[in-house]
C-alpha cells in the first residue's frame, strides 16, 4: 500500500475539497485526482463520490478512511521505532556481571539507565569474568561487568569503579579491639574470600598480599555473594575481604577494619566487544562511568592485576 496515496486520500477526506486537499498535500489537483484514481483501482472500489459541487465519501470510503488513518499512524510508528533501535534508544540490553559488581554497582548503574532510557530492557545475567568474556565473543550478552585485567584483544574495557577491601569479621574477634590492623595480624586467622573464579587475578595477588607480609592463609573459605562472607564472618567463621560500600547494606553483627598497611582496591571494568558493538552497550558504559564515578576519586597506580595497594591515610 503506497502511503502517499492514503495521505492524499485522508486529506480529501478530511477536506472534501480538491482546492484544500491539494495544498495541504503539497501536490497539484491533478496530481491528487490521479494518486487518488490508482487507490481505487488498486482496491478496485469506489471511495469517493465526485461532482462539480461538492466530494463526499461512499460507505466503503467511510470505511477505509478509519484504516487509512490506523495504517498511517502503524508506519509511522514503525519507522520512529526503527530510528530508536538504531540509535539506542530501545530494545534489549544483555548485560553480564560478577556477583560483586551485581550486588555494589549494579543499582545505581541500573537507576541512571532506566531513567535516561525507559524503553530498554535490561537482561542481567550473573557470570564469572571468563564466562563473560566467552559470551561477550559468542554474542550472548552485549556488556559485562567484570574484573581486569582483560587480556582479550577483541574486547573493549573500561574501568568505571575503584573499590576499596575492607576486612570484615566478627565483633567477638579479638582482633575487632584494634581501630585498624596489618595483614600480619591475620596470619593465624580463617580467609572468608570470593570464589577464585569470579576474579582470579584479584584473588591471587590478594593472596600474594599475604606472602608479602609473610605468611599464607592456613584456611580459605570460598563463598558469594558478599553477603554471605559478612553472614559467617558475622558468625566468627573467619575474616572476609568484601568491598567497603557493603557496609552501608549490612545489618549483620560484623565489625569492618580498614588495614593500616595497604588499602587494596577492587577494579570493576565495563566491557563490550571492539568490533560491532551494539549502541545500547556504548550508552550503557557511559551513564555505569557517570553513576559511578565518585567510586573512582583516589586513581589506582597502574597495576594490571585489577587489585591495587594505596597507603593508609
């Protein structure tokens, strides 16, 4: 169905008037009588009663007139949807993340990007980083939120969050005492710590943060989310390493140290692929690095292990 002719036919029938109707389609009365002639032979009906007088609409032209209308209002809308999703405007965002980075920045991320882009929907799927790394290649998400360092050329990452560590452990551990404490004084005690999976190089040089100062955990329990490090170190279980913006979300009975001798600090990065990424993942990134970006006050020295080590202050 051409839609030039069924503007031309709603605006003589709304006009009743060739004069009118012509100019408020920018086109000749000729030029209208004959868009409007191969609309009726195109539906092989009669549309519109003519005469020198006056033009008026036949029954199955009242008839057409409402669907013209719903056929105009349905192209419209198709094209302004088109133009959206190619902008980024609408759609569905597949969004991979780390436990951590789900529980700490994915709220107010997700709070910015409804409010910027309410039409988006966002599928959030909790994966370790490798695991996004892999369906960031395969195409199963278009972003994640993960843990550098990214060694992956065809991905794109972005740090948008520094975190801090801090100790957590239980109020009845005489360690609690202390206002703040050095690694060395958890030589003896229980590790409560994240899967190694979820970021093994954070993992590893925070154990490497250990032999530094001159021992190996005895014990490590692995567990997620952070929620559940702070329920057992709660429980004196043993000591957990979780991100200090937990604490504002804790009402457990756990007790929260800052170490004297170094501040490790969290990477969380966004990551799209190079090639091709959707425009949604591109806006995505940008409004998570806005929303977060008081998490990124104290720059990190370069340190590829995504865990950084800042002095006390």
């Amino acid at each position: 169905m051409d839609r030039r002719r069924l503007e031309c036919f709603v605006a003589l029938a709304e006009e009743l008037h060739f004069g009118r109707a012509a100019s408020r389609s920018g086109i000749s009365q000729p030029g209208l009588s004959q868009q409007l002639r191969q609309l009726e032979e195109q539906l092989q009906v009669q549309l519109l009663h003519r005469s020198k007088r006056q033009v008026s609409l036949t029954r199955a032209g009242e008839v057409f007139l409402d669907e013209a209308r719903k056929i105009l209002r349905s192209m419209s809308a198709a094209v302004e949807l088109t133009r959206q999703t190619d902008d980024g405007l609408i759609g569905t965002l597949r969004v991979g993340t780390t436990p951590s980075a789900l529980f700490i920045t994915m709220p107010e991320i997700l709070l910015r990007f409804r409010a910027a882009l309410p039409e988006v929907h966002v599928d959030v799927q909790q994966m370790t980083t490798d695991e996004q790394l892999a369906a960031l290649r395969s195409g199963e998400i278009h972003v994640g939120l993960l843990h550098p360092p990214i060694e992956d050329e065809s991905v794109h990452c972005e740090v948008i969050a520094e975190l801090p560590f801090k100790l957590v452990l239980s109020e009845e551990n005489p360690l609690a005492r202390k206002p703040t404490l050095t690694l060395s004084d958890l030589a003896h005690e229980t590790f409560i710590l994240f899967p190694r999976g979820v970021a093994p190089h954070v993992y590893d040089h925070l154990i490497a943060l250990c032999h530094n100062a001159g021992f190996s955990p005895r014990t490590i329990i692995e567990i997620s989310p952070a929620q559940s490090i702070v329920a057992m170190a709660a429980c004196n279980l043993g000591v957990g390493f979780v991100a200090a913006h937990v604490q504002h979300y804790d009402r457990a009975l756990a007790a929260y140290r800052t170490l004297e001798s170094a501040t490790p600090r969290l990477s969380v990065a966004a990551a799209y692929p190079r090639k091709a990424p959707a425009p949604l993942a591109q806006q995505f990134v940008a409004i998570g690095a806005a929303a977060l970006a008081g998490y990124r006050g104290e720059k990190a020295p370069s340190d590829k292990s995504g865990l950084s080590d800042h002095p006390a202050k």
